[in-house]
C-alpha cells in the first residue's frame, strides 16, 4: 500500500462537525477557520459551508485503524494539519430522559485537507508509539482510475471542493435521522437529483431515495459513501442542475 504525509503549521485543531464541544474532546480553539480554514465560519450558524480556495491544498479521504477515530484526530491535529471528522447523533434514553449522542458517522475515515506533499509525510511515519505493529492512518484509494505513471495502481482518493462542501453541509446538522446507508438498501426514485429548498436541509444536494418507507435525499460523496438525510417532504425539493 502507498504510505505518507508532513506538517502545515496552519490549523490550530480539526474539525469535529464544526462542533467540537459536541465530542467531549478538548480542541485548542473553537472557531471554524482556525480548524477548516476552507469552511466559512458562518456554518456554526447555519449559514454557508463553503470552501475556500486554498493553494494547492485538497479533501484527501485517510482510513483509519480499526477504534483510533480519536488517536488520529489527535495525531494530525499534533501536525498542525486540518482535517475533518463527520459525527452523527443518536438518539438515546436514560432514565426516562431523550438525549442525543454523538458518535463518529465514518468511524473508519478521516477526511485531510492538505497538499499531496503533506499527507505523503504525514503518512511516512504514522504510527503511535514506536513498537505499534499497525499504521494509524493510511491512504483510501481511488478505484475508478489509475495512476498515469504506474497503470497497475490506483491514486489516491481526492473529494472535490463542491462535493466535500455538501457532504458537511449534511454532517453539520444535528438530526438523529441522519444515516449512513448502503447502494442495496435504498430504492433511488427515478434518480432525480434535487437540492432541498426548505427546512434544516435546505441547501443539500443529491439524488431522491426511498428508505425505510420515506422520501429522502442521498448525497454519495464517493463509491460507496452514503449518507442519508430524515425525511423531506416533495415540496421542500426542486431538480438540480450541477451546471
């Protein structure tokens, strides 16, 4: 496997859903440039989730070894890199009380935003202690593609600024019907591609789904990687037009 990536004194911390008193987890500053320089401070509010360009800086996605979500999150925060962890929120009860919960949404993924040169040194020499016998992080690959130099390998995986833009746009919202679903378990209606006009999700776009007998909104940031919204009524939704 292709291994590797190095320090940007840029960010003070990553990105927990751009909540990070959401995690119980400590992070040196609690403003959304500081962690995600490409996400407009205005999403703690609901605003806008926009990225910023950056240099030559792109959404690298890393997996993460197998319970490490937070030793990672730890290790390239250490770096000064910035990177972003989606949580999602169940919906829990105890003793007669509702709360929510946060857990990560891909406890196996880590998303990086960095040069290809800082996540190939990032990646060189990644494990947590000396003696650890596995690699905390290591590349997700591209299987759709293959690398110019070498056919026999795949690059890789870098997630478009617009795509990463409407992914955490999704993630942010703190809705416990927010899920992560499967290709074989969704029913997609007519593949129609629409952006939500109204309500929490307003601004989400992806492609109309039936699950769990309701209408939803799916966005698949890659191969693989779904996520659902709660239910969206037909009259919150209008057919979107990527150009």
């Amino acid at each position: 496997m292709e291994d590797t990536t190095n320090l940007s004194p840029k960010a003070d911390a990553s990105l927990y859903n751009g909540q990070p008193s959401d995690t119980g987890l400590s992070c040196p500053s609690a403003g959304l440039t500081s962690r995600t320089p490409s996400i407009s401070d205005n999403v703690r509010y609901g605003v806008s989730v926009e990225n910023v360009p950056a240099g030559n800086k792109r959404w690298f996605v890393l997996r993460v070894s197998y319970g490490r979500i937070d030793k990672a999150k730890t290790f390239v925060e250490a770096k000064g890199l910035e990177c972003y962890v989606p949580l999602r929120y169940k919906e829990v009860r105890k003793q007669g009380k509702k709360r929510i919960i946060p857990k990560p949404l891909l406890p196996s993924l880590i998303f990086l935003h960095a040069s290809a040169e800082q996540v190939e040194a990032l990646l060189h020499n990644n494990k947590v202690v000396v003696n650890d016998s596995r690699p905390l992080l290591s590349y997700y690959f591209d299987h759709t593609i293959h690398r110019q130099d070498n056919p026999d390998r795949n690059p890789p995986l870098i997630i478009r600024d617009e795509a990463m833009n409407n992914f955490i746009r999704l993630a942010s919202i703190k809705n416990p019907h927010i899920i992560p679903v499967t290709s074989n378990s969704i029913q997609f209606k007519l593949g129609d591609n629409v952006v939500v006009t109204e309500g929490e999700f307003k601004g989400v776009h992806g492609r109309v789904a039936r699950i769990a007998g309701q209408q939803r909104v799916v966005v698949e940031l890659f191969d693989g990687c779904l996520v659902a919204t709660a239910y969206v009524p037909k009259e919150a939704m209008k057919l979107y037009n990527e150009n």
